[in-house]
C-alpha cells in the first residue's frame, strides 16, 4: 500500500465528468486582455463559483480574480491575487455526472476503507458525490505538497500541508501560477521553442517523469499537454510581483512578455496530477509505458523524435540517477 492508503484511487473519480450545456454557461467568464481586473465575477452575484470565490476571499486566501484562463468540463482556472502573489484557482465544476469507463485501469490494486463510504460513492448520492469532490481536491493537495517538497518542478500547492485547511477550500485547489498574470506560462504543446529550446524541454521533461518514477509514480497522462513552459523572464517577474504583494504594492510592471524570446532559458513544469498512479497498481508498468508514447509522440511537433520505447528505457535510467534537492518548507 502507499502511504496515503485507500484515498489515492479518489484522484481519478471525477477524469471523464462532463457537464450540460446549462453548467457550462454558468461557468462561463469573459477572458478580458492585458492588466485585467475583476470582469464578470462580482461580489454579491449568484452563482456557484461566486460564493466559492467569496469563501476564498473571507478566509484571507485571495483579494480578487484577475480573469478566467481556462474552462474545462471537470474545473475552470482562474487567475488570482492574494497575499501571497499571482495565484491559479483550480475550481470543480459540481458533481452531476460520472462514467467509469475509462478510470478502472488507475483504480485497480486500491481501496476505500469505508465500506458506507464506497457505497455512498458507487450510488451517486448527494452524500457520495460531496465525498467524491472532497477527495479529489484532498489528493490533488496531497501529490502537490509530497512532489514539491520532493524538489520536483511543479506549481507550489497554496493551502496545507494539512487536510483540514484542504477541507476549507473545497472545491478549489489553490496554487502558485506558472508565468505572470499578463502572460501565463504555456503548455509545451502551444509553445513556439527554438531548436535549443525544444532539446531542453525535452531533457527537463524526461528528467520529470524520472523524478516521478523514482518516487513510485507513473503521471498516467504524461506529454506536452501536461507540462508548461516557463521563461526565465517570466519567473523573475512572478517573484516580484509576489515580492510587491507581500508589501501591499500593486504591481507596475506592464511589459508584455507573450511572445517567446529567441534562444531564452525556460523551466517546463508538470501539472494535473487526477491520473497520478502508484506502483501499488498492477498496471503500473502499462501506464508507465504509455506516458513514454505519449511524451514521445507529443514532442514531435517540437522535431524531437524519437519512439515510446527508447524513452522509458531512458526515463528507467535517469530514475537510478541522483534525486532533486528537497524544498525546505517552514511551518
């Protein structure tokens, strides 16, 4: 068993969720451009993510949405300051749907310890489904604390370490944003890299699946979809926009930084974690294998090629290699 038990098969619950036609406009945000201030959320207005958004607020852990970066069928990202700096709001959607097509093979080899909690889960019921959301959010936290104390490149989790602050901000996930609010980080899979570019993203993202295999971990939708891509420009201005927020300034820098500077340093940094997968499961190997293809495959519009097979046996070898720094974290 891993460490975290019966809860890590609750990662994947909600992979396949969709939403009707209904939800999805209710969750639809104006993307304003440039320095962009609070657009359509309002304090006060109705809705499911307001009050979400508001309960963020009270418990002191944003002062106000930037703008919507993204809208998918299981969460919308928000981009958000607080007294901590530029910060991604991760917000699931409500629990109204599920398929369990395509999750069996990552739940396999785990288990719920409560037989009422499977249950209540398995039948869909209002109790379950708010059980189901809480353990999503409960592990992703979790995955993100053990890999960023790891050392590993990925966003700094916001909330915790400890569960009960996770519990507080349910459903959202809060964590450090990759890039800066004018410009945030792109996935490798929209990034326009340079030949020198492309071989570091590549070297850095077959170090990342390394460092996870290392831990005990396959990612299970591992490629360039699931990587960003940060500037080293970027990351400086992100610590001195925190920097100027931990001061109670506001932010002067207007520079716009969207374009991609020729031959410019830049850090990938691996996100969305629902997927991740122990080697508890007995699939493990089959999901390792396939995020070798899948990374593999996806870097081809980068001109890296080169086939499922050679990168695993690459990844195995790196994952003997010496681990990252571990981060210190002060309580």
């Amino acid at each position: 068993m891993s460490e975290r038990g019966g809860q890590d098969w609750l990662d994947t619950e909600l992979n396949d969720l969709d939403t009707g036609p209904e939800r999805k406009e209710k969750h639809k945000v104006k993307k304003p451009l440039g320095r962009r201030k609070l657009a359509t959320l309002k304090k006060g207005a109705e809705g499911e993510a307001d009050e979400i958004i508001k309960r963020l607020t009270d418990l002191g852990h944003i002062t106000e949405i930037v703008a919507e970066l993204k809208s998918g069928k299981e969460a919308t990202a928000y981009v958000a300051r607080g007294p901590r700096g530029s910060i991604l709001v991760k917000l699931y959607r409500e629990l109204e749907a599920r398929s369990f097509k395509n999750d069996a093979i990552y739940r396999e080899g785990q288990t719920i310890l409560d037989e009422r909690a499977r249950k209540a889960m398995q039948s869909r019921s209002l109790k379950g489904l708010a059980m189901l959301q809480m353990g999503w959010v409960t592990a992703e936290y979790a995955h993100l604390w053990k890999l960023w104390n790891a050392g590993l490149s990925v966003p700094e989790p916001l909330v915790g370490p400890s569960p009960f602050d996770y519990e507080k901000t349910t459903p959202a996930v809060l964590m450090r944003l990759i890039g800066t609010e004018d410009a945030p980080a792109p996935r490798l899979s929209d990034a326009v890299l340079t030949p020198t570019q492309a071989r570091s993203a590549w070297e850095q993202s077959l170090n990342g699946m390394a460092h996870l295999l290392r831990l005990g971990y396959a990612h299970g939708d591992y490629s360039t979809y699931n990587l960003l891509w940060q500037l080293d420009s970027q990351q400086a201005d992100s610590e001195s926009e925190a920097e100027q927020d931990e001061n109670d300034m506001q932010p002067t820098d207007t520079t716009n930084h969207t374009e991609i500077q020729n031959e410019e340093e830049g850090t990938v940094v691996i996100i969305d974690f629902p997927q991740l997968t122990t080697q508890q499961n007995p699939n493990f190997a089959q999901l390792l294998r396939r995020d070798a293809d899948s990374l593999s495959m996806s870097f081809r519009r980068h001109d890296i090629y080169t086939d499922g097979e050679a990168t695993l046996r690459e990844v195995q070898k790196r994952a003997l290699g010496p681990a990252p720094t571990p981060r210190v974290v002060l309580p």
